[in-house]
C-alpha cells in the first residue's frame, strides 16, 4: 500500500485506515467478533494499520481490543483513540482505560476529541509521551466551522498530528488547515471521508466516469484517491462494518493517484451532480 511519512518521526503510514464511529459499536456476539476479525485480516493483509477510535463511540475500544486479542497481533496496528472528557483527572483516568479496553500497554495516537478541553488534555498527554505510554499527540474536529479554531489551536499546542473532515463533499480544509499542516508539518487523518455514507447516496444511479477508471474501480475509490491524492493527507479512515468494503475501501491505497488536475476535475464532476 502507499505510505505516507509522519512529519514528526518519518514513520511511514499506509494511506488508508479503519474507521469505527457506530460500526464497532456492537454487543461482542461471536458473530460480530468474527466479522470485525475478517475486517483487520483484511487491514492487515493489504498492508494497512490504522485504526481510529474514542471512548466516545461506546464500546468500540473494547471490541477493537477484544478482536485483536482473538488471534491478532497488536504490532501490526497503528492504535488511534481519543481523549473526550473535562479537568486533568478524569482526562487521565480516560486514556487510562482506553489503554486497557485496547490491551495495550502503549496508545501510538491520543488525540484531543473535538478540542474539548485541548490545553489540560494537551499537557497530559506530553507528560504520557514522556514516559512512554503515548507516542503521539494529535487534535480532532470533524465540522467545518471548527476548522478556524483548530487552526489556532494547531499553532499554540503544535501536535504531531490532526484529524479533520475532508472529502468531495466538505472542501473547506483545503483552504486553510491542510496547507498549515503541511507548512507545520503536522500529520493529517482524514474522518468522514464519505461524509458518513452520504457520497454514495449523491452518486446512486451513476457508473465511475471513464476518465476515473484508471485510478477508481469502485465510487469507494473515487472519493477515497481524491482525499489521498491531496499532498498533505497521511491517511484516511473510512468507517465499516462490512469486510467487502473493508476490501474497495483498501484498494485505494494501491495504484495512480490522481494529478492536481484531475483532482480539480473530480470536484468539477461532483458539483453537476
Ligand atoms: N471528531 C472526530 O474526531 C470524528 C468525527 C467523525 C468521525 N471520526 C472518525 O472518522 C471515521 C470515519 O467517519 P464516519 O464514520 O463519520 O463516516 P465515513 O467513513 O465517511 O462513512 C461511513 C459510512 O460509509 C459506508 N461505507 C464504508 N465503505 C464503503 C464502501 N466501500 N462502499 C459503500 N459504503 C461504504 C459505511 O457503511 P457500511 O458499514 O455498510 O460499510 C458507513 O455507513 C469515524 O468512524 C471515526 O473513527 C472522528
């Protein structure tokens, strides 16, 4: 798979990652496990790593750690999680625990959820990189009208990464934020990359124009190698509870990406829809 260089490290990230916003939410039936165990197979086997999730999503720490416990192996996961709570105490108790519903003794990514709280969150998590817990700091907002604040949030505390919306849909960080992240370098994940699912519902009914098929078999693709294709994108994590798009979703990390121009002609496409 593409790899992206982590500013901060070097560390090379597959461009593509996993989602687990409601999809990893589920009771932990056998079934379920078994379904989410077929999807990291799938992950792994295609060279990905990333998977990204938060005390936010309900259960979705604990089957992230439960279905690489059954039969996986925690060296092949980039873990990313969140830290979503008020005051230091409670900030820490969170990561904490995180840790342990994961099975880990080491988060690679702590993020600031929603900038809730950055400054006391922040100092923590410098204190846990410091000994070792952690290994890298981020913060995340998934709405455009955010974006401005996380911009100044990006200068004051300077993490290694940050996790934003863009997408064919939502183009507004490429205004501002991904040029600054670049500039910073600062690494960049990508949520909402289908803008939770509402892409595929604008194109129902249409084939991948012909121009595309070079580079996108499938509208996965297509909206995924236009995130990818834009410079200052380490990785994008679209959600899934499916193993078979689990499997489109990771084809976009292989192959041609589209040029500039070409980018510009996928948004040109997108707004005659
Ligand atoms: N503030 C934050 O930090 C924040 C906010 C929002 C999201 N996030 C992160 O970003 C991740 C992605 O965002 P998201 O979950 O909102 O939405 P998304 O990834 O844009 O879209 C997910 C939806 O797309 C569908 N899907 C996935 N692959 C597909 C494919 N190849 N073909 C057709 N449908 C496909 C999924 O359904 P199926 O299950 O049927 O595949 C799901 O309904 C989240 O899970 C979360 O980890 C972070």
């Amino acid at each position: 798979m593409l790899t992206r260089a982590i500013p901060s490290t070097g560390q090379a990230l597959p461009v593509i990652g996993l989602g687990t916003y409601d999809v990893f939410d589920v009771q932990g039936t056998p079934a379920e496990i078994a379904d989410r165990r077929t999807i990291l197979d799938a992950l792994t086997g295609a060279g990905g790593s990333v998977i990204d999730t938060s005390p936010m999503y309900n259960r979705s720490e604990r089957i992230v750690g439960d279905v690489i416990a059954d039969g996986g192996d925690r060296g092949d996961f980039f873990l990313a999680t969140k830290v979503w709570t008020t005051g230091r105490e409670a900030g820490v108790e969170q990561m904490r625990r995180s840790a342990e519903l994961m099975q880990t003794d080491v988060i690679d990514l702590m993020q600031v959820h929603n900038l809730r709280d950055t400054e006391t969150h922040m100092t923590s998590i410098r204190e846990l990189q410091d000994e070792g817990r952690i290994r890298y700091s981020g913060l995340t907002h998934y709405r455009a009208d955010a974006l401005s604040n996380l911009a100044e949030e990006m200068r004051v505390y300077r993490p290694e990464f940050i996790q934003i919306n863009y997408s064919l849909a939502e183009q507004e960080a490429a205004r501002r934020v991904l040029p600054m992240a670049q500039d910073m370098g600062i690494a960049v994940l990508i949520n909402r990359p289908y803008q939770s699912g509402d892409l595929f519902g604008a194109v129902r009914g249409r084939d991948v124009p012909e121009w595309a098929s070079e580079f996108a078999a499938s509208w996965g693709q297509f909206f995924l190698k236009f995130i990818v294709g834009h410079p200052a994108v380490t990785c994008a994590i679209p959600a899934t509870s499916k193993p078979h798009h689990m499997r489109d979703n990771l084809e976009a990390g292989f192959g041609l990406l589209p040029d500039e121009a070409t980018r510009q002609r996928m948004i040109d496409f997108i707004r005659t829809l």
